[in-house]
C-alpha cells in the first residue's frame, strides 16, 4: 500500500476491491508508466461500501491526496450491503453467515484482515480452460445467481430490493465525501459486470440462470444516471462505452469463466483513468 512514497510527488488513493487489489491491477499500470506520482493503493478483496468506511478517512488523514479513486463493480458491490440470502435454494449455513455477518461488525472486521492478507493474483488463479464453462465458472457468482437470479439487471436498473442497497451506499458515500477537503477530486470507477459489454456475454449469464430482461447494454444505465444525480461532486470514468468496442475488436477483456479482467482489460481500464486525469498520452497496445 505504500510503494516508496515520495513527498515532492502528489498522492494518488485508490479504493475498491479486486480490480483494483489485483498485483496487476490498472494501478500496477498507472504506477508502472506515470512515476511521478504517488499511487497508494488501499484497494481489498472482497471489500464494499461497508468496509470502506472503516478505514477511509484514516487513509485520507494520512495521505493527503488530492485525487482519489474510488472503484466499483457493478458486478456486486451491492450484495456486499445485503447479501443475496434465500433459505428456500441456498444451504442453511451460507445463508446465516451472511445474515450474520451483515449485522456484527467484529465479523467485517475479520474479514477486512483476512482480505488484506490474501490479495489475489489474477495469474494463480485456475484460468486455463479457453472456452466458457457453467462447471468451471466463478463460485461466487454462481451463488449469487442461485440467492437471487434477478439480482444483476436489478443493479443495473436500481430495482426491487437493490433499490434499498443503493440508498445505503449513496448515503454512506455522501458522508465520506463531506469529510473531504474542497481540493480534493474523486473519480468514480464503475467496472461493469461483463454482462453489459454484449450479447454474447448476457447470454453467458443466462446459461447461469441469471435473469435479464432489461437491456443491460445501455451505456448510461439507470445506475449511473442515478449517481449522477445524487453525487455529483464525484467525476465518474465509466469504461463502458469503451470495453464495448474493444469487445466488438476482439479484444478478451474479461477471463471466460472469471467475472475479473483480463491484462488487456486492466491496461485499456488504466489507459482511460489516464486521459481523464490528463495524467499523459495513451500509452495501450
């Protein structure tokens, strides 16, 4: 988290969870071609809204940056609020860790360090079969989809019980924001689930049993719009648009049977934080 700070240079934080906590995450890329800054990664596995709050204004103190990046997926940030619990097709125990652990913070807390001790590494993980596979694909995933297959499109439109989940973010992240100085930019990272970059991929998801019925493609989906509309103050990156067409390039930004991205994904997410932070030129390929 602290790579050989240098006071001369300006601090750059990052917040978010495996995205960003990948060892080649866009901020490996930033740090790699921009060393003029700073880039302090407080990013964990695993962490949301929920977590973020335990240790963000501590960071902020301490730090003083004068950019911040806070990343989200839309994949399920959410869920990290109010877990996907259904005691009719889930098993007894996951459904009352998560009840659970939703209301005793010492759990969070547990979790927090556990996470912190185990970043993931996107090239230990088990990627090697090319093609999409139901029986290979993310476990985590897979569970979501099981506590609730509705749960994804209802994140993209702010549905139903999501709904609720977004109104405990936005009010948790308005009072992160208020604690900062005026000076302060921060930029909101939306990963989108790949779901949202085309056909193919939704249709992937719906051989997981997900339901989708909305047209999740929508580059400013209702999500977005919404944060908009209540955060102004944040300077939202949203990737969308872009991984789109590099998808129709032919370009893998996501593994196939992973949720998280791929180097080409990161580098080209790296390439577009660049430009809008007016850091220096492109530098993907």
């Amino acid at each position: 988290m602290n790579p050989n700070l240098n006071s001369k240079k300006e601090n750059v934080l990052i917040f978010g969870d495996s995205f960003s906590a990948d060892p080649n995450s866009y901020v490996h890329q930033l740090r790699k071609n921009f060393p003029s800054y700073n880039f302090i990664n407080c990013a964990l596995p695993g962490s949301g809204i929920k977590q973020h709050r335990l240790f963000f204004t501590a960071r902020v103190e301490r730090f003083q940056p004068k950019i911040i990046l806070y990343q989200f997926y839309v994949g399920n940030d959410f869920l990290d609020i109010r877990h996907a619990i259904n005691w009719n097709s889930l098993p007894f125990w996951r459904n009352a860790y998560w009840w659970i652990s939703e209301r005793l913070q010492i759990i969070q807390y547990f979790n927090f360090k556990m996470a912190f001790l185990n970043v993931p590494n996107n090239n230990s993980r088990n990627l090697k079969e090319k093609r999409f596979s139901p029986s290979l694909y993310n476990k985590r995933t897979a569970i979501y989809l099981k506590g609730n297959p509705a749960y994804l499109e209802n994140t993209i439109g702010l549905r139903e019980e999501q709904g609720n989940n977004y109104a405990f973010w936005k009010n948790e992240m308005s009072s992160l924001l208020a604690d900062l100085n005026e000076d302060v930019s921060v930029f909101f990272i939306p990963i989108p689930h790949h779901a949202q970059l085309s056909r193919k991929n939704e249709q992937k998801m719906r051989i997981m049993n997900a339901e989708l019925n909305l047209p999740v493609q929508e580059v400013n989906y209702k999500l977005l719009k919404q944060i908009k509309q209540d955060l102004p103050s944040l300077k939202v990156i949203n990737p969308l648009e872009n991984f789109q067409l590099a998808e129709k390039r032919g370009l893998q930004l996501y593994f196939e049977n992973d949720p998280h991205l791929t180097i080409k994904g990161q580098r080209l997410l790296a390439e577009l934080i660049a430009e809008r932070l007016t850091l220096s030129t492109p530098f993907y390929k």
